[in-house]
C-alpha cells in the first residue's frame, strides 16, 4: 500500500490529497489496447480543437475511457486527459477502490476542505507539466454551478465542449465492447424466461422483478467474476401499469386477462442491455390480439430495415407509414430505438444514434441499435395497455446485422396459460 504520510493533529492541517495504491490494480473490463484505442480517439478530438487536456465528469466519460464507474453521492469526480496521461480524481472515501479498477493514474481528494475537488484538478495537470489555455468540458452533462467552479480554477482558460465529438466516437463498438454487449443479451434473456416461469395470478409485480433481477445477477457473476455486480434491474409491469415503457414495479397482483410487460436490464461493467416483451396472462380479447399484432408487424419491418447506409430518420418514416395504416401512430410512446454501450436508467446517452424523425444519422459497422416500437391505448378504451417489443442488432464490419436477442415475441411465444 503507497499513501501519503500524515502527522497532522488537527483538521486544518490534514492532507488535501493523497495518493491510495492499496492493493493490486484488478483485471478490467477490457484490454490496455481497448483503452489506449478508446484514450487515442479523444487525443485525436484534443487535437483538432487545440485542447491541452480535456476534464470529463460524466458517469458515460469517465467509464469509457477508464472503465471506473463512481457513485456520486454529493461528490464530485472526474477524468483529466492530458497528450500522454490520464488521471482519475476521485473522493476519499472510496479509498484505493477506483485506483484498483481503473485504467491510468489516479488522485484522491479529501472532504478536509471544500475545494478540494478542483485542487486535484489543478495537481493532475501540474504533475504533467500541462498549462490549461483550452480544456475540453462534456457539456451534456456538466452543472452549471461545477462548469463555472471549474472556469474559476483555470482563470482565463477556455472551455470547450467535447461532448457530442466524445458520443460520436462511443457509437462505433470495438469487438472488445461487442463482446460484452452479447453477454449483456444473453443474460438478459435469462432473465427473461425465468420471469415466464414465474408468472401466474396473485403474484405481485415487484416479486416477479425480484426473481427476473437474481437471475441476471447470478449469471453476471459467473461471466464477469473480476468485476463489480450493480446496478441490474427489471421493470416488470401489468395492466395499467405497462401504459409507460419505464414504468417502476409496484405490489400489484397479476389476474387473469392482464398485459403483461417483461422488461429485463442486465447491467454488465457498465454496459446496459435489455430485453422488452408483451406478454398476456391468458387469452387476449380480440381488440389486444389487434394492437399487438399490429406493433409486432412494426418490430418486424424495423429488424429488416436496420442496415449499412439506412438513415435513422428514413427507418421511423417508413414505420409510421405502418402504424398510420393500423389507426396507431397517436399512440406511438417515443423512438423506434436508440444505440447501446455505456449507458444506464441514470446516466449516459448516445442521443446521435436514435430511430427517430430528426435523426439523420447513418448505420454503419460498429454501431449496435435496438429495435423498439411501442403502442399504449389508454385506460377505458379496448385494448388498453403497453405494447412493446425489443431486439439488439450488431452491425458487422462484414455489412452483415446479427440480432443478438433470443428471446421469442409476439402471441405465438408470449401468451401464459399459468
């Protein structure tokens, strides 16, 4: 264990920093090359901006380029980037714990002064002789009140946001990250039938999640045993309670006749996947069986659709033309689907990647989307609930698309007789 010495007898002249190597670092997520690629990218985006360094403060950012994925609770923590380091500022009370799982330097702050936070940034780039004219800044995610704070710490340099360049380099997985996403599905499927298998009348939403969530715990576990396990989670819905896609499970007890709403996201490194199904405790009225039907038609169309060259905005169009044809396109919920990576129900967003009218990107190899079309019918009205289905592609460099969900949809598979 390496750590600063510390004679002080009061509060006052207690450390700002220190330095906490306790313990080995641990195997990561990904390989030195992956981060070395992933930290090469942003220095390319440093360069064509005439950055010095770049301070990112993002949960998305700093997972990316470090694989540390820090829990906030009222602290501040970041990545500094400089042309041949990376340092990651962290809070004392985590210890040595985000020096043992991230990839770089590290500086720990104390709570011992209230402007701790930016000392370290100050001290990460003195200690790479780096003089801060222009600093990169993610001002997707970036508080006003800390932008400002970090603008007071570097008087008179200019901060420059890197955030939408940083997104854009996200969206391409490396075979590294693909990987992992695959697992991300593979247990999301798991988790999947084990809530079909525990479906039936008078059990209550939020234990069917319990049981779908330790599946996909246990299974995370077993494939990624060097990593931390957090942050997994289902949302499993019924009835009324499927009408919003994130919906939160309640005590409500499943009857007969219900929708049902399987929605499964193992979380793996940081890594979110999902698995979103419509499903129907007994025989659907005929009304439902036409709404479904119809958004399965729509799922369908959108897994042919989803190619190299294809336009994210020319996909909803077309898929609105099938909904229009069915009455539905006012009950359209959001997008028809959006891109995978770092990413999770708090944190990080590939906002350029999704199936949406005013999304002119273009799907190229490398990118991973989902396909994700989604109805509600209100209250009242026949028919009513939430309607949806989902699928993970991965677009090979090859021009090849592989739907990496197995999990079967529609009212051949998902119609439970319990």
């Amino acid at each position: 264990m390496t750590t600063t010495a510390n004679s002080a007898t009061n509060v006052s002249e207690l450390e700002r920093l220190k330095t906490l190597h306790n313990g080995t670092k641990q195997q990561l997520t990904f390989s030195d090359a992956e981060f070395e690629r992933r930290l090469s990218g942003l220095r390319q985006i440093m360069a064509a901006n005439d950055l010095d360094a770049v301070i990112l403060t993002s949960y998305h950012g700093i997972k990316y380029y470090s694989d540390f994925l820090y829990t906030t609770f009222g602290r501040n923590y970041a990545l500094v980037v400089t042309a041949d380091s990376s340092t990651t500022i962290t809070a004392n009370i985590d210890a040595g714990m985000p020096w043992r799982t991230s990839y770089g330097d590290n500086i720990v702050y104390t709570d011992w002064k209230r402007d701790n936070f930016y000392y370290a940034l100050q001290e990460a780039l003195k200690r790479n002789g780096v003089k801060a004219a222009r600093l990169g800044v993610e001002d997707d995610a970036l508080p006003t009140m800390t932008r400002q704070a970090i603008a007071d710490t570097f008087d008179g340099a200019a901060l420059v946001d890197v955030s939408q360049a940083a997104m854009r380099q996200r969206m391409i997985k490396s075979a590294e990250e693909i990987e992992v996403i695959k697992h991300g599905a593979r247990i999301g499927d798991i988790g999947g039938e084990a809530i079909k298998a525990a479906i039936r009348e008078g059990i209550t939403e939020y234990e069917v999640a319990l049981i779908g969530t330790e599946a996909m715990v246990h299974e995370i576990a077993k494939t990624f045993p060097h990593r931390e396990v957090r942050d997994t989670w289902v949302w499993f819905q019924s009835g009324i309670n499927t009408d919003g896609a994130h919906n939160w499970a309640t005590t409500r007890k499943l009857q007969r006749g219900d929708i049902l709403s399987l929605n499964c996201f193992p979380m793996t490194s940081g890594y979110y996947t999902a698995l979103e199904r419509t499903l129907f405790l007994g025989e659907p009225d005929e009304r439902s069986l036409q709404v479904w039907n119809a958004n399965v038609e729509v799922h369908k169309r959108g897994l042919e659709l989803i190619k190299p060259g294809a336009v994210c905005k020319d996909i909803a169009a077309e898929l609105n033309e099938i909904f229009i044809g069915h009455g539905l396109l006012p009950n359209r919920t959001f997008g028809y689907g959006h891109s995978f990576g770092v990413l999770s129900h708090y944190y990080g967003r590939e906002a350029g990647l999704e199936l949406r009218e005013d999304i002119d990107t273009v799907l190229e190899p490398g990118m991973v989307v989902s396909m994700e079309p989604m109805v509600t019918v209100l209250d009242g009205e026949p028919g009513a609930g939430g309607y949806r289905e989902h699928d993970i592609l991965v677009i090979g460099e090859d021009g090849g698309v592989e739907n990496i969900t197995k999990f079967g949809f529609g009212p051949e598979n998902n119609i439970i007789d319990a």
